[in-house]
C-alpha cells in the first residue's frame, strides 16, 4: 500500500483550511523507457474527502496533476476537532484513506 | 497532540470500516473519461457539461508568472459566485487541456489549489461551471523553462 497522506486542517474563524501531501507516482504516460517503450499512466482517479463522515468533496484528476499531489481546500463549518478524512483511488484501482484533527 | 502510532492506527480503523460497510456516499459519479481525454479546452469544457463559454471577472486563476520546473507548477482556481457545480483546471498545451476538475458542495468553498505539471508554456484556465451550464473562465499564462512532460 502506498505511504500515507500528510494531512493538516486548521481551522480560521468559520472555516478550516486543508491540506494534503498525496504520495504517488503520477506517471503521466507520455513518457518512455530506456528501451523507447511508453511507460503506461498510472494515476490518481478519484479524489473525496469527508467532514466527520459526511463527503464534502469529490474530485476528478487526470494524469496532468503533479507527482506527490499537492491539494488544497476549505470546509465551511468546520471547527477544531472535527474529523476530516481523505480518499484516493488511482486508475489501477488501489486506494488509501487518511484522517486527520482539525485543530 | 496525536502521536504518529495513533494516527497510524485510526486510520487502518477508517480503511477497515470502509472495507466493510462501503460507505454509500463514496460513490459517485463515474471518472469522466471523456473529459480527460479532450485536447482542447472547449473540448473539455463541453464534456464536464459546460455549454456557454464565456470570460469572467469573478473567476480567478492563480499560478507563477514564469515556473522554473514544468513538473510542479502551483495552480489555483476559486470564485466567490454562488452556484458553482464544478472548478476545472486546465492547460491549453498539454496533451490533454484537463488536469483537475472538482465538484463543488455546499460543504466546501469553490477555491482549491494545486500543482500540475505543464509541457511547455501555455495559457493556464480557471474554469467555473455552473448550475444552469454556463461555463465562466478566467486564464493566466505562465512561462515554463524546463518541461514537465516528456522524456
């Protein structure tokens, strides 16, 4: 299974700001092999994220996002404390979860 | 303060509970191939279900004015306009002009950043969709010096 996620949520008046560090190949395929075969694309599908069980967030990523993803949201309403989890699925089908405080 | 050993074991608590009861929420809509695979940002614009095109003041892109690395360039869209269904990021140049698309809910703000990589340089496009299909753009170019696709 791939490493985890490095998640920070900090919440900031009615609102808390997230972060995630996604670890992940992102291989675009465009590029080649030493022996100029293309190398095939392996990336991140299928992004959502939870705010204490209830999805706030669903995205949809091509290969064109970097490797080891960067992302950035707010979630209106959440406060310190709360739980925000956050899913991806790349397109051979593996997945990861992860879960961080908001504080 | 969570030691990294709890945080460790919550979250094989989280995949376990998803393993089994398979959360009905997490499904949605299937990944819009047809989007990704566009090449061009009308194109692309079209599939995720914009219909009208139209620049807007109140849709903002953020990202470098020139990115000395291809690979990573910081890229950001948001709005403050009521309504949004979807956020799209794209890059005119790329193979395929569709890097991230988001949906939007009530839950989250329409303003999310992230980094993409980019072939060469090219204009770069916020691009918000709204309810009734409109679709509201707003671009920025940036100046790639060293390509992030490609061998």
């Amino acid at each position: 299974m791939a490493d985890p996620m490095r998640i920070r949520a900090q919440a900031s008046g009615d609102k808390a700001t997230v972060r995630v560090l996604m670890s992940h190949e992102m291989e675009s395929g465009q590029r080649k092999d030493a022996a100029g075969n293309t190398v095939p694309a392996w990336f991140i599908q299928e992004v959502t994220a939870t705010h204490n069980g209830k999805q706030v967030l669903a995205a949809e990523w091509g290969p064109a996002v970097s490797k080891n993803p960067f992302l950035q949201f707010s979630v209106k309403g959440a406060k310190a404390g709360d739980k925000i989890a956050v899913t991806w699925k790349d397109n051979k089908g593996a997945t990861r979860t992860d879960e961080a405080t908001v504080s | 303060m969570q030691t990294r050993r709890e945080t460790l074991k919550q979250s094989a608590v989280v995949a376990g509970l998803l393993a089994t009861a398979g959360f009905p929420q997490f499904a949605h809509a299937a990944f819009n191939k047809a989007a990704f695979d566009a090449k061009s940002v009308q194109d692309a614009v079209k599939a995720a279900g914009g219909t009208s095109l139209a620049e807007s003041k109140d849709v903002t892109i953020t990202g470098p004015d020139i990115a000395e690395n291809g690979a990573v360039v910081p890229l950001g869209a948001s709005t403050a306009l009521p309504g949004v269904k979807h956020m799209l990021i794209l890059v005119e140049k790329n193979p395929a002009a569709l890097v991230a698309m988001f949906h939007v809910s009530d839950a989250v703000d329409a303003s999310f950043s992230t980094r993409a990589k980019m072939g060469q340089s090219s204009d770069v496009y916020a691009v918000a969709i709204m309810n009734d299909g409109k679709a509201l753009w707003a671009k920025k170019e940036v100046k790639v010096t060293l390509g992030g696709c490609g061998g």
